[in-house]
C-alpha cells in the first residue's frame, strides 16, 4: 500500500560546507555515482508510493527544473516552489504550503543518503496522533549533531541542551520527518525561519506531542568534499547499498568502476578501483585514477595521477577519506 501524502523535498540551501562543490552546482545536483543526489530522496519516495512532491529553489536553483523535469522519470509529479530570498527550512514550508494540501505533508533534506521506512513513519505518526514526528537514530559516539531527547514511550522531550529529566536517551534527527498543519500554527507567516527553531521547539512548548521515529538503517551526511567523496566510495565498493537505489545492480564494472555513456577514456587510462566517471567527461592517455569521483564534461589530462579525489570542470579536490563504513550499516 501506497503513503496517500504529499512530500516536500528541501533543495534551496547555499551547501556552503559543500564548496567549492556547490559554487558549481546546487547541491541538490551534485553527482552521487553519476546520479543527482536528490534522486535518491525522489526514488524513496517513489518505492513508499508517494507520488506528488514539492521541490523549493533559490541557490543556482535555475539548474534543478531542467534537471529533474516533471518527475516522471522517476514516476513522480514534481511541482517547484521558488524563493527569491532564501527562507529557510521553515519559511520554504510555509511558502509551499499551498502546494502541500490540508493535511499530513512528508519533509526530507536533499543533501543526506538514507532509506527510513516511510510507511512505518506513517503510521507511527498517525498511531501516536502525533502533531510531528521526526525519523531519529542512535547517537553516534563522539558526534557534535543536536541531541533529540527521545523518552521510553517514543516521545520527544526536548531538542538540544541537557536532558530535562531523568530516563531520556539522545538521539540525532535525521532529515526526514512527517509534520501536521498544527506546524504552521507556530511558524512565521512570512520571511525566513527553521521548521526546528520556530516549529518543533514551540510545538513542543505547547505541550503537543512530538514523535520520534527510530531507524537504525544506513545514512550518510554529505555535508563537506570529504563525506560527499566517502558516500560515493562507499557506494561504488558495495560497502553501503540503498534499496531505492542500487548503482551497483547495472552500471558498474569490475572494482567499482562506473563510467557514463558519452565519455572519452583514453585505451591506456587505468581507472580503479571505485571511480565514477560522469557523461562528456574526457580522461587522457596514460592517466590513473583511484577512489575519484569525476564530473561530467570534466577533463583530465594525460599522464594524471590522480587518488581519492573529485574532479569537476573547474577543479581538482584531494580529500582525506579514512572511514570504510557508513553509519547505521
């Protein structure tokens, strides 16, 4: 059974943590395995059986549309909310709001991999009569995200600070959630504003009640050069796998090595393991590439060797990967 509710999916921040990536290409678009990061958001919708959602604009927001088209390719109707002036995670909701209907609405970022069950989050909301409920996951140790103070009934107490009683666990808020109209009950009816600040903060002052939803499934931020080139690695190596998504299931080659239709690899280029290689891009004679993630239309030149990097047309990053597994697998 299909989830009978809208979803909107969030794609109008700078990802300014994502430069110089993000100066390039709104970081909704930058490719994971030669796909849009936002269609892994796009194709879990589709397996839960969403099939409407709402996409906002505002940086270099121009090159979404024409990128994603009307959805159908990813066998959704896809509606765009521009912003003119960025508004934030809670004035984009309430800009949207008239696309979102008059009940429950899904939310997502744009920017994390993850596969939560929507349809136990949906039902986990309307079981509990939930005016929100967040998809939360353990705590990792040593982690700096906002602690989401979670009781034994599910219930969220408190979002960041100390716990305010005893026998609350900390959890992470993952970026998926499911959220009433009671939200836009508490957000500014205009201008900038975050649906954590301003929404949950004063739901959770009003006394009504705030779920968390629990998964323990994969999910990787892809906030800074270093975690972007580590999700692909991981992807390309097997070490994650993502049920709406499975880039290893057809396209790769031998050691994790993907290359797009429409490149130009030079006979005597060695490419492995684990690179992506993206549509138009040319890699010259001679060139070694390992652990890479290249753009399309990005070139490198002959003789290049090149290790756990990402090359766009513009540049060249080195990142330091060390981790080999992502969270929650």
């Amino acid at each position: 059974m299909g989830i009978d509710l809208p979803a909107m999916l969030l794609c109008a921040g700078y990802g300014t943590r994502m430069r110089p990536f993000s100066d390039e290409l709104p970081k909704p678009l930058v490719p994971v395995t030669n796909h849009p990061l936002c269609e892994f958001s796009l194709r879990l919708f589709f397996c839960h059986g969403i099939r409407r959602a709402v996409v906002n604009l505002h940086h270099l927001g121009h090159l979404i549309p024409p990128a994603l088209g009307d959805g159908a390719r990813y066998g959704l109707s896809l509606e765009y909310s521009e912003e003119e002036v960025i508004l934030g995670t809670g004035g984009g909701l309430v800009r949207a709001r008239r696309l979102l209907g008059d009940g429950d609405f899904l939310v997502a970022n744009a920017d994390v991999l993850c596969a939560p069950d929507l349809r136990a989050l949906l039902a986990c909301h309307r079981e509990r009569r939930a005016a929100a409920t967040m998809v939360v996951r353990p705590m990792p140790a040593g982690a700096e995200y906002t602690p989401v103070w979670l009781d034994p009934d599910g219930f969220i107490a408190r979002i960041g600070g100390e716990a305010p009683r005893a026998g609350l666990r900390p959890v992470m808020f993952e970026g998926v959630h499911v959220l009433s109209q009671a939200v836009f009950d508490f957000l500014p009816k205009a201008g900038f504003s975050c649906v954590v600040d301003q929404g949950y903060r004063a739901l959770l002052d009003a006394g009504l009640p705030v779920a968390g939803f629990v998964d323990t499934g994969p999910w990787l931020d892809l906030g800074t050069p270093a975690l972007y080139l580590e999700a692909n690695l991981s992807l390309l190596s097997g070490r994650l796998r993502l049920p709406q998504l499975d880039p290893l299931a057809k396209a790769a080659r031998p050691g994790g090595v993907m290359i797009a239709p429409g490149t130009a690899v030079a006979p005597s280029a060695r490419l492995g393991p684990e690179v992506a290689v993206g549509e138009g891009a040319m890699i010259g004679e001679g060139a070694s590439l390992s652990r890479c993630v290249v753009w399309a239309g990005a070139r490198v030149e002959p003789g290049a060797i090149i290790e756990r990097a990402v090359v766009t047309p513009r540049t060249i990053v080195r990142c330091d990967v060390r981790s080999t597994h992502p969270i929650g697998t």
